[in-house]
C-alpha cells in the first residue's frame, strides 16, 4: 500500500491545480473569463493519464523495481502541468498527450530494458552513438530561442541532445565499469590530483570533451552543464 500512495500527492496537484484554474474561469454563475478558460475537453487525456501512472507504478512494484522515483517525476510533472496550464490553457491537452506518451515509451523501456542494457557492452560504440546524435544539429538543426539545437520534422520538432545525454551516461557507465580496478589505481600526480595512465582516461575524455564542444557551439549551455554534472558523479 506504500508504494501505491506516492502516487497521491502528484495527483493532488494535478487535480486539485486543475480544479482551482477552472473556479478562476467562473468565479460565479453565468459568468466566464474567457482567458482563462480551459473547458473540458482535457479530462479524459487527464484521466489516460492517471490511469496510465497507476498502470506503470503496478509494472514496477511487481517487477520489483524501484518505487519511488516515478512518483517523484509525476509531481514534478504535475506541477508543470498546472502551471502550463494557467499560463496558456491551449497547451494543456498537448502537454497531457506527451506526459502519456511518456509514459508509454518507459513501460516499453522496462519491458525491453534486457536488450538496452546490452548496450554497456559496446561503450565506444555507444560514445561514437552519442557524438553522431549531437553532431547531427549542427547539419540539419534549425535555431529555436537561440540555440542551434533543434531538428525540425514537419510538425514535430526534437532536440538530439536528449538522448544525446542518455547514450553518454550508458558510456560513462559501461567504461568506468570496465576499467574500475586501472582508473581506482593513479599513477601520476598533477598538482593536487592523482591521474590514472593517460591511455585508459584519454577516450574517456575525449567523448566527453567531444559532446561538451558540441553543446557549446549549438548554445545549449543548459546541456553543458548537465553533461558536465554527469561527468562529475559518475567519476565520484
């Protein structure tokens, strides 16, 4: 029963949020301000999605799987949720639809994570992966809000960078992994830092410096840091 009651407060928000925007558009009867009008039309994408939110957190009990982290993300979703809508009501079925959808995509995830993870297997690979998917905005990226970091496909447009950023964490992970018991043993000293042998960090660096440039010059200074950070833990 723990494990289904993390999904209350995301779905406190979400309703309640909702509830107190749609009071603001009629403060009283016969009377509607337009503005801030979000009508009914999102109630049952909002119910596909708590529908779908209970569904995943069922997958993930009986698989044993952590059950905390998903409630966490649909509160944080939740939230942004409700402030979309207040902002811009018209946004508020859109955001639904991709918050179902990505819940979709991490069932389909779980459900084949045994041929993902066979991904570590190959971690130069998968660093090479990484640097074609960010390579790929600076030949066809069209430039949004002044970054250069956008694909743009018809009606849909995608930022590489992000999964850009999963395929660097599984190399990162797979190549620390790999060389653990080499990387844990320094055998140099630069000022007060104590290096490894330069052959076994240097493709290490050089995929991440490699993506790095590549936030840099597509002016995803957001992405650069969060590399940056992900560098950082999986090193600690």
């Amino acid at each position: 029963m723990k494990n289904w009651s993390l999904l209350l407060p995301p779905f406190g928000i979400l309703i309640s949020g909702l509830a107190v925007l749609y009071l603001k558009a009629h403060p009283q009867p016969g009377v509607v301000h337009t503005q801030d009008l979000l009508g009914i039309a999102y109630l049952p994408w909002l119910a596909a999605v708590i529908v779908a939110a209970v569904i995943l957190q069922g997958v993930l009990v009986r698989r044993h799987m952590d059950t905390c982290l998903f409630p966490l993300v649909m509160l944080l979703a939740s939230v942004g949720v409700v402030e979309i809508a207040r902002l811009k009501p018209a946004l508020l079925i859109p955001q639904l639809r991709w918050l179902l959808i990505a819940m979709v995509l991490m069932f389909l995830v779980i459900r084949f994570w045994s041929r993902i993870v066979r991904l570590v297997d190959y971690p130069y690979i998968t660093g090479i992966c990484c640097v074609v998917v960010l390579f790929l905005p600076i030949l066809f990226g069209t430039e949004i809000g002044g970054s250069r970091n956008w694909l743009v496909l018809g009606p849909f447009s995608v930022q590489p960078s992000e999964f850009g950023k999963i395929l660097i964490v599984l190399f990162l992970a797979a190549y620390l992994s790999d060389h653990r018991k080499v990387l844990s043993l320094p055998k140099r000293r630069l000022l007060f830092l104590q290096l490894p042998p330069l052959r076994f960090i240097a493709p290490l660096i050089c995929i991440w410096s490699i993506a790095v440039l590549m936030f840099v010059v597509e002016k995803d200074l957001g992405e650069k840091l969060s590399c940056s950070r992900t560098r950082l833990t999986r090193s600690v």
